[in-house]
C-alpha cells in the first residue's frame, strides 16, 4: 500500500485509539475508583440530622445494594464539606472543628474499634482501653490521632474531651462499644478542619452527635461483618440535592431518593 494511502488509513484508528485509551486519571472519582464496597448515607439537605445509610458492593455490572436501607443520625447542626479524597468544594458549607456538623464527600474507611478484644469484621480491629483518647485540640502535635495516653507524652493531650472508652469516662456511655474511623482529615494538617469522626452507635434513635455517623447496634453490626478492608471500602456522606448532582461525575450509585 503506498504510504499517502497507509496514513490516510491509519489516521482514523489512531483518533479512535486516543478517544478510546486509558481511563482519565484526574476524573473526580480517581483516588477511590478501585474501591469494591461503598457506605452511602444520605441526608435531605445540609441542615438534616438524620439520614439512611446503604450498602454497595461494586461488580462487573456496577454498583449493586447490600441489604436495606437503614436510619443513623448525623450532626447536631446537620454536615458541611470535609476533607477527604473528593476535590474540595464550595457549594455548601465546610466542616470545621467543633462545629456540630458531619463531614460531607467521599472518604476512606480506617480502623475499627470497641470496648471488646476482638470483633466480628473484615477491618483492622483495635480494642479501646481506658488510656486511649483521640486528640481533638487543634494545638497538639497528635491532633486527629486516637492515642495511648500512658505512653505518649506531649503539650495538650490532656486537653483533649475524647475518651475512647466513654463507658468508664462518660457515665456508662456505649456509644464507642462498636464503630470505625471516618479518614477525614486524615494527617491532621487543617488545624481546625475538624478531628475524632466516626461511625459509631447511637445513644439512642433520633439523638445527634458532634459530627459523627451513629445507628442501632444491629444496623452497625451487619456493617462491621460485611465490610473487609482488602476491598478498599470508602464512605460517602452527601444531601440528596448535592448526590444527585454529582452522582455521574462521581460514579457513585443509582439511588432512588
């Protein structure tokens, strides 16, 4: 074949590999899109303290529901956007330390954690004692980290109004009996970006928090069992309005709400 002919033949195919090549890395949804197992929690709008939570598994036909939908409670003064590994955004509010409200976006899941020795999950597993108390003072070098008292020594700790085991500290509370950090504001680094959240259980039904994700023992029990930390799970916390509109953009679930 001449050549003129040979590049006016290839020239087609070499667009159509360039429009068909690999998956654009700076797509909005790159940081989680080897994630297998997704927590969705939706609430009605940004001021909401309560919402559903759902269960995706992802396969080769995208992703599919886990179960039922299931109530939790969110925020005393509803979310704002957090820092986790969705860009950040300015359409709505933004989480700060102290502020009563959830973390919004998408965020990876860390450690699990309770008052007993071992638990029935897939995660990472750490049993709380009672020198262990995750720092929320945005001065300490050790802000945003669940640490052993006993044994770290540093400016502010004792500062800190977290204890991890609030069932000796708090009057009997069992709300840290079962739960699992929420990776926002992971490394600590926006000093008032917010610290210590977590899904954990309720105090009781329709009862907010400081700005974490809590629900019934039993709801929180199926999700320690099904989730395994080899599937990268990720949580998602999002107003329905702000679900809607990025849920192409970040390929996250068809949602009937």
């Amino acid at each position: 074949m001449p050549l003129r002919r040979t590049a006016a033949f290839l020239l087609p195919l070499l667009l159509a590999a360039c429009a068909h090549g690999p998956a654009n890395t700076t797509r909005d949804d790159a940081r989680w899109a080897d994630a297998g197992q997704l927590v969705l929690v939706t609430s009605a709008d940004w001021a909401a303290t309560t919402g559903e939570l759902r269960r995706f598994e992802r396969s080769a036909d995208g992703w599919m529901q886990v179960g039922e939908a299931v109530p939790v409670t969110l925020g005393r003064n509803g979310s704002g956007w957090g820092l986790g590994l969705n860009p950040q955004r300015g359409d709505g509010p933004v989480k700060r330390e102290g502020d009563g409200k959830a973390p919004a976006g998408v965020f990876a899941i860390g450690t699990a954690f309770g008052y007993a020795d071992r638990a029935n999950t897939g995660l990472p597993y750490k049993p709380m004692t009672t020198n262990d108390w995750c720092i929320d003072v945005p001065a300490s070098n050790y802000y945003n980290r669940i640490v052993d008292r006993s044994v770290v020594k540093a400016p502010d700790l004792d500062q800190s109004s977290e204890p991890m085991r609030r069932d000796i500290h708090a009057n009997g509370d069992q709300r840290y009996r079962e739960g699992f950090v929420i990776e926002h504001n992971a490394d600590g680094a926006a000093r008032q970006g917010g610290s210590c959240i977590f899904a954990h259980l309720w105090k009781a039904p329709g009862e907010t928090t400081a700005g974490c994700t809590a629900m019934a023992p039993a709801s929180m029990e199926a999700l320690l069992a099904w989730l395994d930390a080899r599937r990268k799970p990720v949580f998602v916390l999002l107003p329905k309005t702000q679900y809607m509109a990025l849920k192409q953009r970040w390929m996250l679930p068809e949602v009937a709400l």
